[in-house]
C-alpha cells in the first residue's frame, strides 16, 4: 500500500500492473482514489467487480484461466480424480476455485482440496495425504516457486498424476524450479491465442528472446499490450490525463500482439482466449486455443 500511495502521491497518469491479484485488490483502491488508469493482468474476478472507472483487466480471469483447465481435462484429458492445492492467495484461491467448480460440472471428482501458502516449499505431508486418494491430477492454484517443488516432491513419493495450474506455473520458471520431474506432464493455461500462430506473435517472441537473451515470460505479451492500448487511448483523447483518455479506453477496439481487445461494463476484456500449454524440455509449449 506505501508503494501505491508513493506512486499517487508522484501524480502518475496511469500503470501496467501489478499482475498480482493480491496486491492488485488493495492497491486499486489507492490508484481508483487518485484517478489513476490501470492496466491489470491480475485474475481475481472480485477485481474488475469493484466498479472503478480507471481499472482496466487485460488478460484472461480466474473464470475464464480456471474454468478452461478444468474443461481441457474432461474433455480431452478425459481425467476422472483430481486433488486440488492453492495457496491462499487471491489468485491461488480464486483460480482454485473456478477450476473446481467447473471441473465437477464436468463430471470431475475433486478427491481432496488442502491449501498451503506462498512460501511453502516442503509438500510432503500434502502430497502424501492426495497419494492414498489416487488422483488423475493435482491442480495448484499458485505459482512457479510452489509448483516447481511440488512436481519434484511429487516425483519422489511416486505420485503417477499430471500436475496443472493457470498462468502463474505457466513460464520457463516452472522448468527450471522442477527440472527431470516437469517432463511432459505439467498443463497450464495462460490469457490470450498461441503466439507462434499469429505473425505479430512470432515477431514479439523473435524480438524479446534477442533483447532479454531468454523466452518472453508469462505476463510480457500482456504488459506490452497493456501499454500499446493506454497510449493508443492517450492518441485518440489526444490528452494524457486520465480523466480524458480513460472513457477513451473504456471504448477502444484495439488489435494486440495476443488478441483483440475490446471491454465490457466492467472494464473485462469482452473475448479473452485462453491457450493451453503442455511443458516439454523444460518449457510450456502451446497446444490449442479456445
């Protein structure tokens, strides 16, 4: 909250982030106070459903992140038991929760939901718990720092079950966090269509990997197309004050390196594709998109 304040009180027209769902949720308040226009990749649905004109979602929601996990594992994974872990963050929670939900709809048996947190790095005691229940899968709503070691404890106590998660396992992180026991049995889902199947994808990741020397991660795509769309706003408000050119964004159809973007009532992108991933060698790697 010091930070957000900091940057209000410094008369910032408008911010890229955070992608943290719960730094997000407190810090809105603070920016929505100050008229500051936010462009956010942070998940949890509550976000956007706090009905701050300046507060802009640019990628895909727990709802849409979770609910396409779960429908990729019935329906083509075809996955009968699932246990679930989330790290009692607002993402973790929330993507856990839309996973869940729409997984039982599906026909899903959700065998187990335990809950650890965001700088656990032993799963053993969990893990041991989920192996008597004989799960298809394990989806954790977290990130990379707990997914990582979760795959390799699930390795080591002989856990036969893929591990899935949305976009916050879904970089070279989780790779490298998990080495010899990601193989190619780690999904995820991320916001937006498969890059290397668009032109402007493959020119961003080409562009990236030469600038950073390393594979664009999981939010680069969408904070650059979070800042292409305030400054096209800024050009069509010919203003850089929020008040004129946040209606403008609001209104703006715009054609970005991931998709299209164009908001609803609450400032939620109106389509927002997700793609799913399979890791091999280390890495996600796009399998289809919807």
């Amino acid at each position: 909250m010091a930070a957000a304040q900091k940057l209000a009180d410094q008369g910032i027209k408008a911010i890229v982030g955070p992608y943290n769902s719960g730094v997000t949720i407190p810090a809105s308040r603070v920016f929505n106070d100050a008229g500051i226009v936010v462009a956010t990749v942070a998940s949890n649905p509550k976000i956007t459903q706090q009905g701050f004109a300046t507060l802009f979602r640019v990628a895909a929601s727990d709802s849409q992140l979770g609910g396409k996990m779960a429908l990729y594992a019935a329906k083509e994974l075809k996955l009968k038991r699932v246990a679930v872990i989330d790290d009692r963050t607002a993402y973790g929670q929330g993507l856990a929760e839309e996973f869940s939900k729409v997984a039982k709809a599906n026909g899903i048996d959700v065998v187990s939901k335990d809950f650890t947190n965001d700088k656990a790095t032993d799963f053993t005691a969990i893990l041991t718990s989920i192996k008597g229940k004989k799960p298809d899968a394990v989806f954790i709503g977290g990130y990379a720092p707990q997914g990582g070691p979760i795959k390799r404890q699930m390795k080591q106590l002989g856990i036969d079950a893929v591990l899935m998660g949305g976009d916050g396992i879904c970089s070279p992180e989780m790779g490298r966090l998990g080495g010899d026991a990601i193989g190619e049995s780690v999904y995820c889902t991320q916001g937006g269509t498969m890059l290397d199947k668009a032109k402007e994808g493959k020119v961003f990741a080409d562009d990236y990997q030469k600038k950073f020397g390393r594979p664009a991660e999981t939010y680069a795509v969408s904070f650059y197309d979070g800042m292409m769309l305030i400054a096209q706003a800024m050009k069509e408000a010919n203003s850089i004050e929020p008040k004129q050119f946040g209606p403008a964004l609001a209104k703006i159809s715009y054609k970005g390196v991931a998709g299209q973007y164009d908001f609803d009532a609450n400032h939620d992108l109106k389509q927002s594709p997700v793609t799913v991933y399979r890791f091999k060698n280390g890495l996600p790697v796009p399998l289809t998109s919807y």
